[in-house]
C-alpha cells in the first residue's frame, strides 16, 4: 500500500493551494503511488513529491511532467503555474524552500523580490558598474591586456558579440584601474544616444582648456571610454552627425600635444559599419581587443567567487552545469548571470543548489521565466502596453542583429498604467530606469525571450513605421515646427494606416506631428483640386496610355507570379530533403517541415517527404529483417532476420508493433516467413537449410510442430498454396521442393520441380493454386502447373530480365504477375491470362539499384517494391499496361529487404538491412489530413528560423509551443 503523504504546512498562500491542488489531481488519478508516476513522469520520486509538498514552486518541467502522469491538461496546468510564479514574484516570496537557518542575505536593490535589502552577489542582465568591481571575476587576464594596450596606443577599439561582456569589462575591470593608477586621471564615460557630436562636445567642454581637443591639464591624461558604440549606426539617425562625431572623437586623441586616450566598446556584427569610416578603419588596423568566450576556468571564477564575497557556496553539480551551457558560447554572460541571481533568490540557507537553478528556468529558461512572469501579473490592457513599451526599446536591425534603443521616458507615455509596467519591469531587472531613460537592462532579453521575439517577427514593419514618426516628429521640433519637415503623399498615407488601423501609443509631440501633417495635407488638397480641373482636357490620352500600361501590368503580374511558384518549389524541395534527414533523429519536428513544405508547394516529391515522416518505425531486431508476412487477419505480422530468429507482432494499423514472442531454433540467418490460410501456422526457413512449422495460435505458447530437411540447401523462400495443403520452397542448386502439409504436424514430401539452372530466390502460388511461378539467378520466372502437386508441368518460361530475379507476385485476380530484379529492367509486368503464352506489359522504371521484393494490394490496384536504393515505391497498376507512379517512401538507412500489404489494404509494412520494421498508411489524403496528430510539440520559432529564415513564422500544426 502506498504511504501516504505528509499534511502540507505552513500559512495559507500561493505555494500551498499549488501543491493542495496537484495532490487534487493526483487523487483523482486514483492516487497510484509515486514510484508508478515516476516510471511515467521519468523523474525521481523525491523530485515528484517535492513538487506537491508546498515548500517551494516547482519547475514547470517537473509540473507539466507530474499533470502528464496523472492524466491532466498541460495546457492548463502551464497557466496555472506562470500565474503562481508572477504572484510569489510581485510579493516577494522565494519560491525554493529556503533550508534551515536564515540565509545570509546578499543584496543591494530594495524593493526586489527575496534581496533582504543587502548586496546582491550577482547582477543579473545588467552590466557590471566600477562600483560592481568587487564581484567582477574571470576577465583579470583580459583587463591586463586592455590596460596595456591602451598604454601603447591612444585609440583602441573592444569589439566582441552582443552578451560577451564588453560594457562589464570597461566599467568593473578598466575603469577602477585608470582610476586607481593615477588617482587625478580624468575619465569620462558616454554612450553615443542620438546626438552623439553634442554630447562629445559636452563632454569635452568640461575638461580643463579648450573644448575640442583632449588638452594636457597637469600632466594627466583623460580617457574618454564610449561604451555601446553601435548607438552611432542604430540610434543617431544623422550621417553628418555620424561623420562629426567620429571625426571629432578620433582627432580629439590624435591632434598634437593631446593628453586624450579613447576606447571604443563596438558590438561584432556593427564591424563592417565600422570599416565604413576611414578614421575608424586605421583605428581597428592598429590596436583592437577582441572580446571572446571565457574559459572554463574563467567561468568558474565568474559564478564561484562573487559568492564566496558573500559567504555564500555554489553546489558543485551547479557549478558543471552552469560551466557546462556557457562555455564557448560567446553571448551567454548575461544569461549565465541572470540565471545565477535567480538561483540566488532561490537559494538553500547559504547554498546556491542546482534544484533552485532548475525551479528558476535553467540556463535558457531563467530569463524567459522572469519575463513570463512580469508578462503574466499584468492585466490585458497592460499587457498591450508591454508589447508597446518593449518594442519602442529595440531598433529593429539592418543586415545585423536588433539591438537595444534607448529612449527618453516621456516617449513613453506618462498614464499610470505605463508607469505600472515600467516599475514592474524595472523590478525584475529586465528595463533600466535612469535619469530620464529607459532602455532594456540587456540585448540578452531580444534573443532569450520568445514572445518579445514573436512580437518583433509579427510588428516589425508596424515598428519601422513608428520609429520613423518618431524621428520625424523629433526632427520637426529640431527645426523650430517648420513645415517643410512635415509628413506628406507616401509617408502620411502609411502613417494613417498606422495611427488608424494599428494599436499603436503616440507621445502627445508625435501626436501633434501627425495631426499637422494631416492638416497641411488637407490645405494641399484643395489647391490639387484646383488644378485637377485643368488637367481633364488630359484624360483621354491618358486612357490610352493607361490601357497600355495595364496590359504590360498584366504581363509582368504573371511573370511575378511565376517567380513566386519557382521560389516557392525550390524552398519546398529543400524542406522535404531536410525533414528526410531528420526523420530518424526528430520525427516531429521532420513531419511538421515536410507539411510545410506540402502546403507551399504540393508536387509528388513534397507528398513524398511527408508520407515518410509519418512512417512509423521500430526495432525488430538486432540484425536485418530479411522477410515479413502478415497474418491473414492482420492483427499479427511476422518477420524474419539475420539474428537467427522469427519474431511475432501483434498489430493495430500504422501503430507502433508490440512484441508477441521469438521464434528460435534456426541456427543460421532465417530467409523466409508465412502463414498458412488459417493463420494458426507458420512456416519459416532459413540458411541453416531447414524448415520448421510453427503452432502460432496462442502466441504466449508457441510450439514447434516440425522440423523439414528442405533438400535445396540454404533456403531462400516458402509459400503456402492458398488452400494450405502444399508448401513450396526453394533455394540453392536450382532446386524447388513441394510438401503435403494438409497436416501440419506430419508433412509428407511430394517432389521436386526443375528446371533452373542457378540458386532460385522466389516462390508464389497463383490466386487459385494451379500455377507456381519460381525465381532465380538465371534470369528467368518459370510457370509450372502444380494441380496435382505430386506431378508439376512446366507452362511458360519468362525471359526479359538481364540479371537475377529475387521476387515474384500474382495479383488477386490471378492476370498479372510482377518480378523483381536488378540492371536495366527492375520491375516488369506480365499478363499471365494465357499461362502457356503469358505477354510482357510494361516496365517499371525509378529505382536505382536492385529491387529484392513485390508484393499486390489486396484490390489489386496497387503494386509496392522494396530495393537497395532504400525506398519503397508504390505503382498504380489499375491498368497494368499502363502502370503510373504514386508515391516514393524513404525512412530506411540501408536496402529495403521485404514488402507487404495489410490483408485489409490499409497498411504498407517494410523491412529493412538497418534492422527496423517500418509502417505507412496507404490512404494518402488521410495521412496527410491527420499528420498533425503525430508531431508532439508545435515547431518552435528558432527551429523556423534555423530551416526556414526566408518565410515568416507560420507553424503548420497547433501543438504545444515549447520556445
């Protein structure tokens, strides 16, 4: 009997009506026991029962994990947890169980959930200040070598990626060090913003002497550090600005007797914006620092000592895991801190634990949670105003990656809502408030948080349009309201549309803007109308000249439409190559690409790829599947394999096979497997030159009924007739044998058939019995009559291949039969209506090596062939003089062995060398129609972008999204 659990204690909250109502569930569940959820959930059983024991929140992994296992919605569940995080966020409550003893209460920041009003060891998104130097670790090296480099040169540029550190390297590692080496050092630190000349020459205007030039003031040098460069290329919209204040900043430290050092922090995809500027061109040839991932070492120190400062420790298992996901990757800094103050704030007394970086997110997930969480405590009209707010913050990149625009607070908005979302934001870290500005805390936040990345992909444009009203409304205040400045024709007209169509929050100047603007048009217009009327005269030639425009419009509108179909077939092509090679790896994810690719452009070749993906595969044995055979019922299949075995399958459609038993007792390579018409016996035979029937009636006691010496050395087929009294095989040496099985327990052999002249690969019994068709090495099928199976005949010889025949097959209504081989003529069809004078058909063309086996639909309208090119193709055959094409499966890894129909028609089952059983539906619309129901969860924006970066984000299926 399962113990049951403790009562949950403590005072009412958030955390306990969490935990109350996941033992709820479970309950309802019938209350199995935690080793069972375990087995299920696939995490431990102390990892589950934490969760509903109410010390601490949960991840939401292990949450989802827990409902999964004892049937509940995810979905559900999902909000239900994000709700609970945003609550014990804004109130301040650490989610983890803090442990015995108060912890020791790190911090610096009031106001932030679980900071106790102290020091915080780590700052999470926000770059290291100078005052921050006493937590700065890992980059001692680095800052040598800056500091010597700017020793030996007076212009020096620290370029690294977005997330490598560079803003923590100038502020907590150089610049305590100028300071520190000469005390009377004058260091001056600025970011460019929108008029970075005038901000220059304010800065420069408070230094002693003239204000254009680093002067020499007592003998001590200034240090001029701009930090996030790249605001030069993305914030200051003004090329003559750009060219001012590069030009002034570069001769300010090269113009004679200048004391003046400058160090430029530039982001690595703005480089080439760079190079674009002789005077920065020369700086970057000369001295330049690059910022690049930190060693594992490095990284140890980084989230070890600051800690340490705090008389904190780092579990060691925290400690790999963090070291593990942020080395060489260059941009991961802010995420690795982000994740450690989370951590942190769900620390275990004095320990950082590797529990509490779980229940915070992990490594990816921290920042995305934080950002999840504010996004959740908001109401749905703030939530508006965040999707506002966060994307007036960001300039959408040019050929690099977006970046964060800083903006002045009055941009924003000044409604208490907007203030709400703000301090919120603010609270956790993820916007910076300071003297008038707001900007994102860290760039880190664009790539970590997927709903802000959905928004940029969904209001991209909208955002362009805003931020250019934006710089126009600004630009018009800079010129005292003139109205030359004002919008007009295009740029109004898109402005309307934004202002009336869009949800969109417009300062009261960008207001006033576009109302002038709207204003001045009107005025406009009525002196256009003025004019209009003097134009008339002009309208009937105009008319023709339109008429002629209108039908080279036309033209060039079919031309683009061509474009469109071209581009649309070459992506879809590429896609279903793609989820091809990902159907083995990641099925879902191959099935969703394919029914992209379907939907974009629905050629054969797309059709194909998705009816692959959705093939369902299993590991039937340890060797290759040389043959399979399905039970006349079709609830059981058997196969035969390389491992010395036959195996029994229980089946239920294109659902994954169970394992019924193994057939033993072969000892060397099993060739061939089939049932007899009453499915209660099975023949199979092998390489070890025997064959054995099987009572297979009740598979959990199969028994061995006999054992046949074949008499044709290694046996390479069997065939019942259809009435079950006779089996035939053959095999090596030319030689096909016939038995009297009418008792299957006391086989009677009856004779031979002759006639080829090398090994004999394949074996069939026409729909009525009277006919044998047999196989070889020497390039012929054989006719015999079996009627009296005692006394063959032989009817007709076929030749038409050029090489050996591995596989014969008549079809249902005993007309045609189709042969497998390799060279030139892979698959033929012959009409057999006249036995003694049977007539080729048609030639079957498409695969690209040998073809080892046919097998007929049971309507006889389908033919599938399996070869060592590794596909499995499917014929239409309705007409077999005529045969067509309908589908190519790929999926196996090495050459496709063995092909048979479901008895009902309905399923395709293949064997191959790679040691698998794999299973298609054959009802092509149906498969395609329910191909979502075989993806697990929806396609992710990342993975979108990593196949498909030219097509904007539009998943295929509607699972649950896991970015």
């Amino acid at each position: 009997m399962a113990r049951k659990e403790r009562p949950l204690e403590g005072t009412d909250g958030p955390l306990l009506h969490f935990a109350r109502a996941l033992r709820h569930l479970r309950h309802e569940a019938g209350s199995p026991p935690y080793r069972d959820l375990s087995s299920r959930a696939h995490y431990s059983v102390a990892t589950l029962s934490g969760a509903a024991a109410g010390r601490r929140l949960p991840s939401l992994d292990v949450t989802l994990s827990y409902v999964r296992a004892c049937g509940g919605d995810a979905g559900e569940w999902e909000r239900r947890w994000h709700e609970v995080a945003a609550e014990l966020a804004l109130d301040g409550t650490p989610s983890p169980d803090p442990g015995p003893g108060p912890g020791p209460g790190p911090g610096s920041d009031p106001g932030l959930p679980g900071d106790g009003g102290h020091r915080l060891p780590y700052v999470g998104l926000a770059a290291f200040r100078s005052e921050d130097a006493g937590l700065f670790f890992g980059r001692e090296r680095l800052v040598e070598d800056l500091v010597a480099t700017l020793a030996r040169h007076r212009v020096l540029a620290v370029v690294g990626a977005s997330g490598a550190g560079k803003s923590s390297l100038l502020h907590a590692g150089l610049l305590p060090r100028l300071r520190d080496g000469a005390p009377h050092r004058a260091v001056r630190v600025l970011t460019p913003g929108p008029h970075p000349a005038r901000l220059l020459e304010e800065v420069l205007a408070g230094l002693p002497g003239a204000a254009d030039t680093c002067p020499d003031h007592g003998g001590e040098e200034t240090v001029l550090v701009v930090d996030q460069f790249e605001e030069v290329f993305t914030v200051c919209t003004d090329p003559r600005e750009r060219e001012r204040f590069i030009a002034a900043l570069v001769a300010a430290a090269r113009a004679p007797g200048s004391r003046c050092r400058v160090v430029l922090g530039v982001r690595a995809d703005f480089y080439a914006h760079c190079t674009r500027h002789a005077p920065l061109v020369e700086v970057l040839r000369e001295a330049q620092i690059v910022v690049g991932p930190m060693s594992a070492a490095e990284l140890r120190r980084a989230v070890v000592e600051p800690a340490r400062q705090a008389g904190l420790t780092v579990e060691g298992a925290l400690q790999a895991t963090l070291v593990a996901h942020a080395h060489g990757q260059v941009g991961a800094l802010p995420l690795l801190s982000h994740a450690l103050l989370e951590t942190w704030r769900r620390r275990r007394g004095a320990a950082l634990t590797l529990d509490g970086f779980h229940a915070a997110g992990g490594f990816d997930g921290a920042l995305a949670q934080s950002a999840e969480t504010l996004y959740a405590s908001l109401s749905a009209r703030r939530q508006e105003l965040a999707r506002q707010v966060f994307g007036h913050l960001i300039a959408l990149g040019d050929g690099t990656e977006d970046t964060k625009r800083p903006v002045a607070r009055e941009e924003l908005g000044q409604d208490t809502d907007t203030d709400t979302v703000l301090a919120r934001a603010a609270g956790l870290r993820l916007l910076t408030l300071d003297h008038g500005r707001v900007e994102l805390t860290h760039e880190a936040l664009i790539r970590a948080w997927p709903r802000l990345r959905g928004w940029l992909t969904d209001d991209r444009e909208r955002l362009r349009l805003h931020r250019r009203l934006s710089d126009a409304a600004r630009a018009w205040e800079d010129v005292g309201r003139d109205a030359g400045a004002l919008y007009r024709g295009t740029r109004l007209a898109l402005a309307r549309e934004l202002v009336t169509t869009r949800t969109v929050g417009l300062t009261a100047k960008q207001r006033e803007f576009y109302e002038a603007s709207t204003a001045a048009e009107e005025a406009a217009g009525n002196t256009a109308r003025r004019r209009t009327r003097r134009l008339r005269s002009l309208v009937a030639l105009l008319a023709a000249l339109v008429a002629v425009a209108a039908v080279a419009t036309v033209n060039a509108v079919r031309a683009e439409d061509e474009v469109v179909r071209q581009r649309n077939d070459a992506v879809a092509q590429n896609l279903a190559e793609s989820a091809t090679g990902l159907t083995n790896t990641e099925p879902g994810l191959a099935v969703q690409l394919s029914l992209t690719a379907y939907r974009l452009s629905p050629p054969a070749r797309t059709r194909d790829s998705l009816i692959s993906t959705l093939m369902t595969s299993t590991a039937a044995h340890s060797k290759e599947v040389v043959a399979l055979a399905y039970r006349p019922d079709g609830q059981q299949l058997a196969t035969a394999s390389g491992d010395h075995t036959a195996r029994l399958w229980r089946m239920h459609g294109t659902d994954r096979p169970v394992a019924l038993a193994t057939l033993s007792g072969h000892t060397d390579d099993v060739r061939s497997v089939v049932y007899r018409f009453d499915g209660r016996t099975l023949a199979t035979a092998g390489a070890d030159g025997s064959i054995r029937l099987w009572d297979v009636a009740d598979p959990a006691r199969t028994a061995q009924l006999a054992r046949l010496d074949a008499q044709v050395g290694d046996v390479r087929a069997l065939a019942y007739s259809p009435d079950g009294r006779t089996l035939a095989a053959c095999g090596t040496g030319g030689a096909v044998r016939l038995w009297d099985v009418t008792e299957p327990a006391r086989p009677v052999a009856l004779t031979g058939v002759a006639g080829h002249r090398d090994v004999v690969r394949a074996v069939a019994f026409s729909p009525d019995g009277r006919t044998l068709a047999t196989a070889g090495e020497d390039a012929t099928v054989r006719l015999s009559d079996v009627t009296d199976p005692r006394r063959p005949a032989l009817l007709a010889v076929l030749e038409g291949h050029d090489v050996a025949v591995f596989s014969v097959a008549f079809s249902p209504d005993g007309r045609t039969l189709a042969s497998a081989a390799g060279g030139h003529t892979p698959v033929r069809l012959w009409d057999v209506t006249d036995l003694r004078h049977p007539a080729a058909l048609a030639t079957l063309s498409g695969h690209t090596d040998v073809v080892g086996s046919v097998a007929f639909g049971p309507d006889g309208r389908t033919l599938a062939s399996a070869g060592d090119d590794r596909t499995v193709r499917l014929w239409s055959v309705a007409r077999p003089a005529r045969p067509g094409p309908l589908t190519t499966l790929t999926g196996h890894l090495t050459a496709v062995s063995s092909v048979a129909f479901s008895p009902d028609g309905a399923v395709l089952a293949s064997g191959g060398f790679d040691a698998t059983l794999r299973l298609a539906g054959t009802d092509l619309g149906r498969g395609i129609a329910e191909a979502c129901e075989h993806t697990g969860e929806r396609i992710t924006r990342a993975q979108w972008t990593a196949h498909m970066p030219y097509l904007a984000y539009a998943p295929p299926c509607g699972g649950r999204q896991t970015d």
